[in-house]
C-alpha cells in the first residue's frame, strides 16, 4: 500500500497481516507513518495504489461508516469524543451503524426505534460499561472527566460498534503507570474474553513487548522488520531506526519482553 501527500510518500509498499484473535501492534519513530496507516486501514485516507483486504474481501474504496458495519473500530490518538454529552451517549453513539430503526421511527419514538434503544441501552450498561469498569460515570458529561477515563470511554465507544478488530492509536499515550496496566488489562481481556482482533499503535515499548503476539515495524514509510516481539527487539534495523548510533544496549532492554512489569 501506498499514500502520498504532494511530494511527500507517507506510506511507501506497506504490506502485512493481521491473524484473527491476535494483538498486533505497529511501532516506528515520531513521523513513521503510523497514524497515516490507521487513517488508510480506517478508510480516511485513500491509497494511490495496493489493496485492503477484510476477510478476503477488499474494502479498498469502502467508505469509513461501512468499514466501522462490517467491523473495523477504531479509537483516535487525539480522543474525539463529545465532550458536553454524557459517557453513555458517547458509547451509544458507536452503535449507529447498525441501527435498523428509521427516520420517522426516531422522530416519533416508534416500537421499532424504542425496542432498538432499550436493547442498545442494555447491552452497553451490562456488557461495555460493566467491562470496563466505568458505572460510577456514565452519566457524567465527558469533559468532567480526567483524561485516562476519556481514554477507556472511547475503548467503550469502539467496542459498542461491535467490531471483529479493534484499532487503538496510542491508547494508553499520556497515562499514569496504574492506568497504562488498566488499559493493557483490557487490552488483554477484549482479545482472550471477547475474541476481538486488536490491531494498535503504541509508543510504551514495555507494554508492546509484554502484550503483542505479533510486531510490525515503520520507518519513514516502509516496513523495517514484521515478526514477534522476540524477533524485533534483535533486529539491528529496528534498533538502528529509534536509536541511530546511539545506547543498542539500553533500547534492547527497553525492548524486552517483561521488562515494563520489572521497572514496575
């Protein structure tokens, strides 16, 4: 796949796979093209040449609210939430694209509209809500809240779409040590209770190595290194990429499986 702005290739041949009911996870320095990738995947941005494929079937010019229905969600590196609405319509706003009622349904608040909000209404508050630990605050306005409970209500909005791969941009980027391990928990419990593929960008190299079944590497564009986490931290063009003639031994530690839990 390829995208370019102008002159500028921001994406140049990048090609890997993602396995269902993995945890992927795409790496690279600040400007590698990461967040262009997820814009690409999501359906922002059209590529000038190479094809997507979802499930053998390629959604290359599938628009955003058609990609989100058949089950790509994603949350943003820039939380972009409504943050005078309250947590639970945030989340319930996520459940849209497949909405069955119509126009005139809603308007008047028809059977069809009031038996599909109350069954919405449910399933997030018993499932979502519930999952993610955030009863205390779904009816607190968004902009009330601090920023790593903003962090998990867009989690909570990307899951309410009920996707088969969930896209995290840097989800746990401006957090705490306690609630960069709450979020890698749900991480965890999305993909090993729920079954969802969960494809991501992150920059806490210790979180990566601990939770990623599979590693792909940016770099200016292209694909530096693909493989598990093991694989990557060895390859010297990775550790070339973030650290040029710099400390290798320091990055191959901070690359280590485990060793975000030992600093912990």
């Amino acid at each position: 796949m390829t995208l370019a702005f102008g002159g500028v290739r921001a994406l140049s041949g990048v090609s890997f796979a993602v396995q269902p009911n993995t945890i992927t996870t795409v790496i690279g320095p600040n400007g590698a093209g990461k967040t262009s990738l997820f814009n690409t995947i999501s359906g922002f941005y059209k590529p000038q040449s190479g094809t997507l494929f979802f499930e053998g079937k390629d959604i290359t010019q599938s628009s955003p609210p058609s990609r989100a229905k058949i089950g790509l969600a994603r949350s943003f590196q820039n939380i972009a939430l409504f943050r005078g609405m309250t947590v639970l319509d945030n989340i319930k706003l996520g459940r849209h694209v497949h909405l069955r009622s119509n126009i005139l349904d809603s308007l008047f608040y028809l059977g069809r509209a009031r038996r599909e909000e109350q069954e919405l209404r449910r399933d997030i508050e018993e499932r979502i809500i519930d999952f993610l630990e955030i009863d205390h605050i779904r009816h607190h306005p968004v902009a009330a809240l601090p920023y790593g409970l903003q962090k998990r209500v867009e989690m909570a909005r990307a899951l309410a779409i009920q996707p088969k791969v969930l896209m995290l941009d840097e989800p746990v980027a401006g957090m705490n040590r306690e609630e960069t391990e709450d979020m890698a928990r749900f991480i965890l419990d999305v993909r090993q209770e729920w079954g969802i593929t969960v494809l991501m960008v992150e920059h806490d190299m210790g979180m990566v190595m601990d939770l990623s079944d599979h590693v792909v590497v940016l770099n200016f564009g292209q694909v530096i290194a693909d493989g598990t986490a093991e694989h990557v931290q060895r390859n010297p063009e990775v550790i070339k990429a973030y650290l040029g003639s710099g400390d290798i031994a320091d990055l191959r530690e901070r690359l280590r499986p485990g060793a975000r839990r030992e600093a912990n």
